[in-house]
C-alpha cells in the first residue's frame, strides 16, 4: 500500500523516472478520459508490473471471488489446515519485505482463506489473526496502492487514529494503536483486504483522484527498492497492498 504525507511530493517523486514518462502520461490521459481500471489491465505498464508479482505469486486478479470475499474469523487452537495457510502467508510477506516491496499483506493475497495479515509497523512485523478496528478517530486523505490492483495510486479518506484488535498465533488478545498515522492507514488497508475490499472501491466516478505510476522495480523484480519503515517524502509505500 502507499501512505504519502505531501501529495506535491507524492507526485514528484511518481514521476521522476524519464523513462517512464510517456508511458504513465499516456495511461493518466486513458483514465482522465473516463477509462476504467479494469479496461486498462492489459496495458504496458501493468504488464509490466505484473511480471514483477508474479515472480512472488501475489493474487493480483481484480475479478478474483477471493479478493473480494470477506474473510470469517479464525476459530483457536489453530488447526493444522490453518497453521499451514498461516506460514504460507507468512513467508511471502517477508519475502515481499525482504524485497522492500511490500509493508503489509492478506490473506487472500496469499490464496488463503483465513482471517489474517501481516503488517509491518516500526521495525516490528506483526501477525494479525482476527483483526478488527474497533475505535476510529480523526480523517486524513493519503494516497494509497496496492500489490492486487499495479501501478494505480488510489486517494484514499482514512481515520487519522485507529484501535486495532487482533490475537497471535497462541491465541493471546492484542490491542494496538499507533502513534504515527502511516501505520493506522497501513492496518486499514489490510483489514479492509479481509473484508473483500480493494482501492477500487474509492475510485471516484471522474477519475479524479487516481494516478498511474510505474515502480521501480516493475522491470527488475530483484531490484531492492527504500520502501521500508521510514521512506523519503514522497517515495510510495506498497502493501501488500503499495499497500497491497
């Protein structure tokens, strides 16, 4: 997922890369033209992008039931059908962080069907089995990617504070609220993937507040990207998410 604290910024650092300049103009002209994000999913650019997920097999197909199905709570002790959805989730998550392109990930991002996401919040990776949101506070505006939908940066109203439930893998309750607003959207992203909801959903009916960008790493899977826990002003952060 991607959280920016200065759009201007945001912008900028989008598109820097010359290389790439036409090629994101011209998918910013298709959609300010009243395109629409699935009529543009065989464009170059996302191409391009998507032979960078597929190398980690990240669910990226917008008309997949499991993306946008909701996920039912996970039902303790953990069985073992669920303890091995589990790590499979686990392990692309750090791959995808190991990578830096990823601060967070769902379940179903995984082509898993349990209630959990990964998230990275600090130097911490927390699982999260069972997350809800149980107190909000505040509104921020920030744009927002995703892993499931390339190359489209989605503006996105989130609550500028949030209380988090969720339990560990031994079933203890955790409660978490983060200081820094990143790490609020960031869960928010993430919990929203659990419930069958993807950046799509805020896409305006103009395209106003959507922008195509092209990663750097899009060409170059192997190619380490600073998208860790304290990115330059400007530079996009991808969940699962950019999110993810």
């Amino acid at each position: 997922m991607m959280d920016n604290e200065k759009d201007a910024d945001l912008m900028a650092k989008l598109n820097k890369d010359a290389a790439h300049q036409e090629e994101i103009n011209r998918l910013n002209e298709i959609i300010q033209d009243g395109g629409k994000l699935d009529e543009i999913e065989e464009e170059q650019g996302g191409i391009q992008v998507r032979k960078a997920h597929d190398d980690l097999v990240v669910t990226h197909d917008t008309n997949s039931d499991l993306l946008r199905m909701k996920m039912k709570d996970v039902v303790f002790p953990l069985s073992d059908v669920v303890k091995k959805d589990l790590q499979k989730l686990e392990d692309l998550y750090n791959e995808l962080v190991d990578a830096k392109m990823a601060v967070g990930l769902a379940a179903q991002q995984a082509n898993v069907s349990i209630r959990v996401c990964c998230v990275k919040i600090g130097s911490e990776n927390i699982t999260m089995i069972n997350p809800h949101i149980i107190a909000r506070k505040g509104k921020k505006r920030a744009y927002e990617s995703c892993l499931s939908i390339p190359a489209v940066a989605v503006e996105i109203m989130r609550p500028r504070n949030i209380t988090v439930e969720y339990y560990d893998k031994e079933g203890e309750r955790h409660l978490l609220s983060p200081m820094l607003h990143k790490h609020c959207r960031r869960i928010c992203h993430e919990v929203e993937h659990l419930e069958g909801i993807l950046i799509d959903k805020y896409v305006k009916p103009d395209n106003s507040n959507v922008h195509f960008y092209l990663p750097e790493w899009a060409d170059q899977p192997q190619t380490t990207r600073s998208l860790g826990e304290d990115p330059e002003p400007g530079s996009p952060e991808i969940d699962g998410e950019m999110g993810k």
